[in-house]
C-alpha cells in the first residue's frame, strides 16, 4: 500500500511540474523554426500574447538577425522584440531595439511609435531625481527628436507630456543639490542651482521655493539688491502665495507728486 501512494504521489508532482513548464513556455524552441519566418514571427507575437518574455525574445532576436535588411518583417520585428524587451525589464536593451526601428526604417509607420517608446525606456531607468541623470538627458533628447522628425505624429502630445514631466524631475535634481548647500550654509553655490531652476525651468513646481531659497540666500550673505531683485522677481511669478508675501512684502506705494499741491511763491512787490 505503501509503494502504491508513493508512486502516486511521485506522478501527481510529475503533472504538477509538467504544467508549470508548459504555463512557462519551457517547451519553446527557436530553432524548430529554421526557414520558416513567417511561422517563427508568428510563434512569436503568440509567446508574447501568453506573457512569454524570453521565448518572444528568443524569436524576435532571431529573426532579427536571420531576416534580409530590407525585409518587411524586420521593423515589426524589432518593435515586438523592444515590446518583449521592456516587459522582461530589460529597459535598455528595449530602448536600442526601438531605437533600430527608427534609425533603420525612418519611414515606416512605426518609426515614431518607436522612437517614443525608446525615449520612455529611458525615462524609465531614471527613477529619482537623486539619481544620476544621464538616461533621463537621453528621453528628453528622444522626445525632442521625436517632435522636431514627425511634428505631425499622434504621440506628439504623449511626448509634450513625457517632456514636461522630465522637466520637472531635473528642476527637482537642481533644486535639491541647491538645497544641499543651503542647509550647509554654503549660500554662493546654493543660488547657482536656484538660479538654474528659475531660469531653465520657470514652470515646474519647483520654481517657487527655489525663488524662496534664493531671496534667503542672498540675506544671509547680506546682499540687499539681489535679494530685492530677487523678491521683485517671485512676486511678480506669485503675487498671491502667502509665503511670497511673507518673505517680500510689496513696499510701500510712493506717494504721487502730482497730487500734492505745489507751494507757492510768496509775492515780493517791487
């Protein structure tokens, strides 16, 4: 009896382990596909449709490297491998994959679809504006090629949008290296980052408290017309903050000449 439940159980685990490798794909091979394109590409977008990253990877790289330059597979082909790419995490790699769409086939009407997505892998490895920003400087150069090569393209305004949204984690990254000084007491280096957030980023939510910062900076180092400058310039941008008018209050109005009447001469007679 005993034997008898153990192999029982043995074959219920060989089930149980035979369909988790067939919900994972492990079956898949690409190479079953050799001379058939058609049927490789087509196995491909079904292993990507079921959530298989690595055997649609594995099919679309294939193709890519087995499909003639100028075959008209090879741009959806690349596109669907940067679409697998990205699901993996593999944001870099799928960056480059759209990346070769638009270089390779500027025409086609992926081309821009492609480009925009390659722009938001790359926004996608800058996470924090604490972090280096060397990915988000390449999306927003993306984007901006994006917008300057097809003007007319339907994700222009997803790129406006993407842009924006940049914009506003670099004027974030400078305002808190900006702040970083300012903590410290180190006021000079600390206005040259404000200054940067007002200057190169006047419409992000940051603006406001770099123009704050910069005012206290400037008092601390007793630099009274930049820091009246300064306040001129934030009132002007936030006349109604509270904030603002509690660190600059508006001066008082000049009394106007003309209303006052002028005092006259007494008459000296000859």
């Amino acid at each position: 009896m005993a034997g008898w439940r153990a192999r029982a159980m043995r074959g219920a685990v060989l089930a149980v382990l035979v369909v988790l490798v067939s919900c994972r794909g492990g079956g898949f091979r690409a190479d079953r596909f050799a001379g058939d394109a058609v049927g490789l590409y087509k196995a491909g977008v079904r292993e990507l449709g079921l959530k298989h990253w690595d055997n649609a990877i594995a099919a679309f790289e294939k193709l890519s490297t087995d499909l003639p330059a100028r075959d008209s597979l090879l741009p959806s082909t690349q596109f669907l491998l940067g679409q697998a790419r990205s699901r993996n995490e593999e944001h870099l790699l799928a960056a480059q994959a759209y990346n070769k769409v638009a270089e390779s086939f500027p025409e086609d009407t992926l081309a821009d679809d492609a480009m925009f997505e390659s722009a938001r892998e790359y926004q996608k490895l800058w996470r924090s504006p604490e972090l280096d920003s060397q990915y988000g400087t390449t999306a927003q150069a993306t984007f901006r090629t994006l917008i300057a090569v097809y003007p007319d393209s339907p994700r222009r305004k997803d790129a406006d949008r993407e842009l924006a949204a940049l914009e506003e984690m670099f004027a974030t990254k400078e305002y808190l290296a900006g702040y970083y000084y300012f903590r410290r007491k180190a006021y000079d280096p600390a206005i040259l980052y404000f200054k940067t957030v007002v200057t190169t980023y006047p419409e992000a939510a940051k603006s406001r408290e770099a123009h704050l910062r910069m005012v206290e900076s400037y008092r601390a180092i007793r630099y009274k017309e930049e820091a009246a400058e300064a306040c001129v310039a934030v009132r002007k941008r936030f006349a109604s903050d509270p904030a603002v008018r509690a660190l600059c209050p508006a001066e008082s109005a000049p009394r106007d000449s003309a209303a006052i009447a002028p005092v006259a001469k007494p008459v000296v007679k000859p």
